[in-house]
C-alpha cells in the first residue's frame, strides 16, 4: 500500500541533513512497530523516498515522504503512533493513502511556496514594508531576472523570472493566490519576521532555491545579501496536473500550472485520509 | 524549541553540525536545576567515535537512573569548531542542556586509548577548567577518569582529581553520597578527595609520591595522606546479569562508527593471550544470562529502532551459549529487517553456518587474527591457534562460497626472527592456495587477501609488560622484509599488504608504560598544538619529538629496555587481581615458547579467583 506522508522540521532538527532524515524515518518506523515493505536483496531497506531534499538550515512545515506499507498495516491511529516515537521538532502532519498506480513526489514534484523570514536579532532591507513593496515591484516589472546559479560543479548564469510563480509580501494575498490555507505554522513568527511568500519551480528538471530569489532582489536594490540573515521556511509542495513527463510549465509556457498540493496528488479516494 | 549553544551562524558553517546539537532519541532530559549532582560524561574523541561506546551508554543509563543526578555528555568538538570555539571565547558545553562544562559538579572522562591525552587537555581547556588539578577551585568540576588507560593513569596523573580503576557499575554511587555528604559539609576539595580516597576503587594521585632512582626507574611510590589505601582494588562487577544495562540506548541522529545496538554477551575473556591487556584487566570471564540477553536485545531493538544488532566480547566463540543466542536473534529478528554482526567470531563449521544465514557471502569478507605468522610465535603469544585449524577454517569458508580473506597480524613481538615475519607472507599464500585446492567450478572468481599488520605495542599488566618495544627503524625494516616476502609468493597478486605507522605505535608505547615525568610532556605537546592525535592527518610527531627533548625526557628509556623482574612498574600499586608473579611467570613461559591452557580448561592460578565470580566458580556453586 503506497501512502505519502507530510511533516515539518524545525529547530534544532534544521541541521541534520536530508540522507540523515531518511535513516530518522527508518527507525522511527520500526520504533513505531510500522512495517514497510522492504527492498529484496541480502540488505534488504525499506521502501520510501523524498518529494525533495531540505537544504541544512533551512525548516519546513511541508516534506513529503513517500513510504510503501505491508498489506493489512493499519492505518487508523498511524500519525499518532509515529508521532510517539519521534522528536518534538519532527513531526508527522498526515497522511494520505495512494492509488497503486500513482507517481512518486520526487517526479511529479512541479513547485514550492516559501515563506522567508528574518531571523532574530538580524537586519534586512525587506524588513521596511514599502521598501520591500518597491523591490518586489521593480522585480516584476524586469524582462528578466539574471542571478548566478552555482553548483557543486559548475556556475552558470540563469534567468529565474519565468520560474518565480508569486513572490507576495503578505500572507493573505499568497494564500488568496495559492489557494491553501496554512494554519499556524512550526516556524516561531514571534522571533522570526516574515518579510516575503514565494512560489516557485521546483523538481528534478528545474529546481530554484529561494535563497537565489532574495540574491537576486538584494543586487537589484544594491544591499549586501547575507544568507545568515534569512531562515527560510518551506510552506508546500505541489505536483503539476497537466505536466506531461519531463515538461515544466513556467509563467511564459503557453499551458498554465495547475498545481496540486502533493498531499491531495494521487490521492486513493476510496480510502479515507 | 530547544536552546542551542551555539548560533545558527557557526553551525552553519562546521561540518556536521548535528555533533554539537544534541536532543538524540533517549537522550534524558531534566530539570538541571532540580538536581543535587551534574555529571558531565566525556569521550575525548570526535561525537561519531565517543557516541559508539557501549560503557559511556551503560554509564549513562546508570547515573541518570537516580533521581538526584543528571548525567550528560561531551565529546571533543572537531578541529573546525575548536578553532572557532577558541576565537570567539565560547565555552566547552555539555550536549543536553547545551550548558558550559565548567558549571558541573563532575567531569568524567573515558580513556580508551593513550592517542587521546591531548584530547583531554582540549576538553579541560575549552571548558576553562584549569588543566592540572592543583590549579582547581571550588569553581570547578572533579575531573575523574575512567577506562582501560586508567590501569596506567600515570602519564595523565596530574590533570585530573580522581581516577575510578574497574568496571563502573560497583561505586559511582557510593563516590555520588559522598559528594553530596561533602557539599552539604561546605568543606574544601581536600576534604572531598580524601572522602573519595577511602572509596575501593578510587584513586587520588595528588595523595602519593613517586620517587625515581637515577636511572630514572622507579624507586618508590608512597601514599602521602593516611586515608588512602596502599593498593587500589580494581573493581568487577560480579554478576552481569543482575547489573545496569541500557534498554534504552541513544540513538544518534548523524551515522556514527557503532550505528548498531551493542550487545554485550560476556566481560572479560578465557584465553590467555599474552599480549592483550583487555584479556588481563577483565578476567575472570563473566557471562550474562542468556535470557538476559534476549529480553535487552528486545527492548534495545524496539526503543531504537536500529535495523542491526552485534554482539560484542573479546572472543564471542567462547560465549557457551552462542549458538542458541545467534540462532534466536536470526529467528525472532531477521524477518524485520534487523541485521545481525558477528565481530570475534573463531572460524568454525557454526560460524560460518550463522554468517551464511546473517550476510551475502559473496560480498562479505571473513575476518582470521592469527597475530603470528609462524606456529612458534604463535605459542609464545599464547594464541591457542594452530596453523591446520587456520587452514581448515579457510578452506571450509572458501567451500561456502567466500573469497575474501582479511588476516590480522603483530609485528615486533617478543623473541622475533626474521623467519617469523617472513611466516606471515608464508601463511598468507598458504591461504590463498587453499582457496585453489578447490575445483574451478566450485570458485567464486579470485581469491582475495587482505594481510595486516599493527605493531605490537608493550602493554601494562600482561606477561610483556617486561619486555622491550620494536624501533621504529626496525618496524620500517621489517616492514620492508615482509612487503618483499609477500611479493615472492605464489600468490603474491591476490594477497594485498597493509602495515600500521609506526611513529604514533611508538608514542602508544611510552604513554602506556610511561610514568608520571610524561605529564609535562603531554602538556607542552597540546601547548604546541597537537589535538586528535589518534588522526593521522592531525597527528604531529616533530611536536611531540620537540617536546620530549625540552623535557630533556628519553623516548627509548621507555621503550627499549627490557625490564628487570623486581622493577617497580608505576602501574604495581593497582591490583587487578591478576598478579605480577603470574605475569612474570607468563613471560618466563612465553620466552620458552610454552603454552598456557584456557580458563575454562585449567585454572592456571592468575590471581583473579580472588573475586570469586564468572570462569572462577564455574561449575562450583553448590
């Protein structure tokens, strides 16, 4: 039986790395008297995979794993029992049952909302409300958006514009656009100041950090961008309904997104939630 | 949310940052201002080395069983963040409660290998706790050592207030009263060691003197305070299976080197070799209960959901009911996906019926210590193994499918020719050739040998305890001999040679029989910045050559001697229940290339019936 499970990671749990986190499942399952299906083989692993890997540092109230449980596993009181057994600062926000058939988030992953915060005790330029505004707008209005995309192996220069679904500064208007609600999240925002929503491509083709998105606005506004300012939080994950394998829908693509949130995608309807 | 010592910026910016965050699965949380006791629990080594010692968790578990104690842990912060830590003026802190080391009541530090001292001048150093003893106040924690070194703490003696000699189990919480009995009497730290003095166990080094004859040999070592025993009395656990043992155990959130539940089967071991200090300071040989086995690696596996268990002793072979506890793991656990490791395992028609079951043979080596290469060597170590029961297991093992061989080897033994080094690449080959005795069909592909040697390094209570260490010259020499014997061999393309360094196995043995001229020494080394000294990209032998020569302290006077019989040894005021006359003895046998039967076969009268336990009183209760 595929299911797909959310969670957030917060606090001290933003410095274990995602190969980390994975192996924290593993044996939280097994804490949990969870039985996966496992891999054949004479190291035989559990079958599970990430929707897409949190950089360290950064916190989220929306990961998606994708796990594959033994037939007859119950699945009533599952959240609460993994929950028993894990760390305050991970934990498991749902889970959704999958059709048989279904897609793994890792490849049907098509965007990302952030919310970018600034961490206590730290200054941004963004902090300023109209200031911010006049950033945001001047953004908008470029043809394009160059920024330096370095990887391990090599540094490029890319035009993010197209990949930049919403950038907003408020949360009602990003809710009123992304159409979901996000409830309160595990991100403190009584020390943290949120300053910006972002939606943006994300997935095995095109991935954009959001870190490349306040590069980016600091350089067009000529402020030093310091990456230790900003505690990036990642608010969900979405699956692209009318992508076809290998295609990406930015906002110049003649199809629009029609994003899904990852929870709801490939959801088994004849199983409740 | 927990508070972290250290900001987001520099955790951002070391390797590994979950070193320092703490909040484990088990860890044991409370209220530090709601005990009577803060102990500090230390291993002087990187988080992924300290985090997989089983005694730190047993020790763990214990303390923080009573109420009025909250026992945390610190490890050596890595290099990235010491130099951090040092510029920046942070404070050494202790993973729980992310709070300064300094605020503690103790600081308990593991010494499992002499390469760790400076690792200790850096955690005392970074916790701003004064390094040498006589410098503490009332401001600071005791610092107390424990482990396998402190059967030698000489070298060290002069940073820490207490040593615990023995199995940790007996007095920590007598030592704990005693505290408490001392803070509630407001009285100096005097008054605190002497209290602790009097403890079995305990020993307090400031409360004796060395003496030196001019030949810089020991002349006498006196007790200087009347509350002190003449003696320290080791300390065993007599019954291991009514005794603390975690069923909790932490579980780390980064892989570290023990990423696996540790089951100890058995303390201590039968056999008698001669070169191994662990076989000595642990005797008599004490089983845990089988039951007690199974309802710990239960629980252990259910409360950390490890996917693997090992069993862990210095020869599982001789745990009686192995195959019973082997065959009970496979059943009850292999089907959830739980691996099962077999470390020390005597290659026999069993074992490699188990590690048939328990690993894919066709990826997995198969482990031989034979230390020696020749027979003759081999009896003067007391490895009571014959060279036809190696060849059998090799050749049962290649029958089952294996092809990979690692062999274990020392170099530098007592009495070694140059016959007994070129018996190692003999015996290497031997193996390989073994392995084509067998029809072509039944090979799976080349055979594989691995061949190491470490140099054997003299240790402190074991019957070599007299005798001399290699050179390092002569290491080099030999090394070469032997790289150049395995190359002559039949077989020499599937045998692959690895030696150990030398210059950190020689430092190894001046700290293990070193006495306490060495303090200083160690002291100026750190100055100079040696740290992790047990990596040898960190290791720095010019430091430490340097430091020796201001000290105007003599490497060889350490090393190349051979001890006389009546030599006073710095270690002789502990008694491990093993005697020195039966060691002398073992020495006197091993040089006459005689063999000395098992525990379990002869009782060879070592001295350890004294605690009336284990192998001692097998078979005699009522």
């Amino acid at each position: 039986m595929k299911a797909r499970i959310k969670f957030s990671k917060t606090g001290s749990m933003r410095f274990i790395g995602h190969l980390d986190v994975m192996r924290y499942f593993q044996k939280a399952f097994r804490r949990a008297d969870i039985a996966l299906s496992y891999s054949q083989g004479f190291s035989p692993h559990q079958l599970m995979s990430f929707a897409s890997p949190l950089g360290i540092g950064l916190s989220s109230d929306a990961e998606y794993l994708d796990i594959v449980l033994e037939d007859g596993e119950p699945i009533d009181d599952f959240v609460l029992r993994l929950n028993a057994v894990m760390n305050e600062e991970i934990r498991v926000k749902g889970m959704t049952v999958l059709k048989e058939d279904s897609k793994t988030s890792m490849a049907v992953l098509a965007a990302c909302d952030y919310l970018i915060t600034v961490k206590p005790g730290q200054q941004s330029f963004l902090m300023d409300r109209a200031r911010r505004r006049e950033a945001v707008e001047r953004l908008l209005s470029r043809n394009t958006v160059d920024i330096c995309k370095k990887t391990k192996r090599s540094e490029k220069i890319v035009d993010i514009k197209d990949n930049i679904y919403r950038i907003a500064d408020e949360r009602q208007e990003f809710e009123d656009f992304t159409g979901v609600s996000y409830g309160s999240l595990a991100l403190d925002l009584s020390k943290y100041i949120p300053v910006l929503y972002l939606q943006l491509t994300a997935g095995s083709m095109v991935n954009i950090k959001p870190e490349l998105v306040i590069e980016a606005l600091s350089i067009q506004e000529g402020e030093k961008y310091d990456w230790l300012s900003y505690q990036i939080h990642r608010m969900e994950m979405y699956a692209d309904l009318d992508a076809k394998k290998g295609e990406v829908h930015t906002l110049s693509s003649a199809v629009p997104c029609k994003l899904i949130p990852l929870s709801e995608y490939g959801k088994d309807d004849c199983i409740g939630r | 949310m927990r508070k972290l010592a250290l900001s987001d910026e520099i955790l951002l910016s070391v390797e590994k940052p979950a070193r320092y965050i703490g909040g484990e699965i088990n860890m044991i949380a409370k209220d530090p201002s709601e005990v009577a006791i803060r102990f500090c629990m230390c291993f002087p080594d990187v988080y992924e080395i300290g985090m997989s010692h089983l005694g730190i968790q047993i020790l763990y578990d214990m303390l923080n069983l009573r109420k009025d104690i909250y026992c945390e842990r610190v490890y050596s912060p890595w290099v990235d963040l010491d130099k951090i830590m040092r510029e920046q003026g942070i404070p050494l802190f202790a993973l729980e409660s992310q709070q300064p080391v300094k605020n503690f009541d103790f600081l308990g530090i593991t010494l499992q290998y002499e390469m760790c001292y400076t690792n200790i001048l850096q955690v005392l150093d970074l916790s701003g706790i004064p390094l040498r003893s006589e410098n503490r106040t009332l401001e600071d924690p005791f610092v107390i050592g424990g482990g396998p070194c402190a059967y030698n703490p000489e070298p060290i003696a002069d940073f820490f207030d207490l040593f615990y000699i023995g199995e940790g189990e007996t007095v920590y919480f007598e030592l704990m009263d005693a505290y408490k009995e001392w803070k509630s009497l407001g009285a100096d730290r005097i008054s605190f060691l002497k209290m602790a003095a009097q403890i079995p166990g305990i020993y307090v080094p400031q409360f004796y003197k060395a003496e030196y004859y001019e030949d810089g040999t020991l002349a006498a070592f006196k007790k200087t305070v009347a509350e002190t025993p003449e003696r320290v009395q080791k300390q065993v656990e007599r019954d291991m299976s009514d005794t603390f043992y975690p069923a909790k155990p932490l579980v780390p959130y980064i892989k570290v080197t023990q990423d696996r539940v540790v089951l100890e089967i058995q303390r201590g071991c039968i056999r008698g070799c001669r070169f191994c200090q662990a076989g000595m300071l642990y005797r008599p040989i004490r089983p845990r209960d089988l039951e007690f086995l199974k309802k710990r690696a239960e629980q252990m596996l259910h409360s950390t959901g490890h996917d693997e268990i090992t069993l862990s002793s210095l020869s599982s072979s001789d745990y009686k009911e192995l195959p019973e506890l082997v065959y009970w793991l496979i059943d009850e656990f292999q089907g959830k996906g739980v691996n099962i490791a077999l470390p020390s395992l005597r290659i026999d028609a069993f074992a490699l019926d188990v590690m048939s079951k328990v690993q894919d043979v066709r990826k997995s080596s198969l482990t031989f210590a034979p230390e020696a290469g020749s027979q003759r060597m081999r009896d003067v170590i007391n490895k009571g193994l014959t060279e036809e029961s190696i060849l059998k297991g090799a050749h049962d093992a290649f029958t089952g499918g294996w092809n990979r061989v690692k062999l274990y080897f020392m170099m530098g033994l007592p009495g070694e020719e140059w016959e007994d080094i070129e018996a190692i690449a003999v015996l290497s080959d031997q193996i390989a050739r073994e392995y084509y005795t067998l029809p072509k069909e039944e090979r799976n592909g080349k055979v594989n040998i691995v061949t190491s040697t470490s140099i054997f390094v003299p240790k402190p209570f074991t019957p070599f305890q007299w005798s001399p260490m290699i050179s390092k010259e002569e290491a080099e020499e030999k090394r070469y001999f032997l790289l150049d014997k395995v190359k002559s061999q039949r077989n020499a393309k599937s045998i692959k040679y690895n030696c150990h360094d030398a210059d950190v196995s020689e430092l190894e043995g001046i700290f293990a029989r070193g006495d306490r001229k060495l303090c200083d020494v160690i002291l100026q080394a750190y100055r100079s910045g040696c740290i992790y000294d047990a990596w040898s990209e960190h290791f720095s032998y010019s430091k430490w050559e340097q430091a020796f020569s201001d000290h105007n302290v003599d490497m060889d006077f350490y090393l190349k001697r051979e001890r006389r019989e009546d030599e006073l040894f710095p270690w002789d005021f502990i008694d491990i229940g093993v005697t020195k006359q039966f060691l002398f003895a073992e020495y006197q046998r091993a040089k006459e290339g005689q063999t000395t039967p098992n525990c379990r076969a002869e009782c060879a009268g070592c001295g350890a019936m004294k605690f009336q336990c284990g192998v001692c009183v097998e078979g005699k209760e009522a």
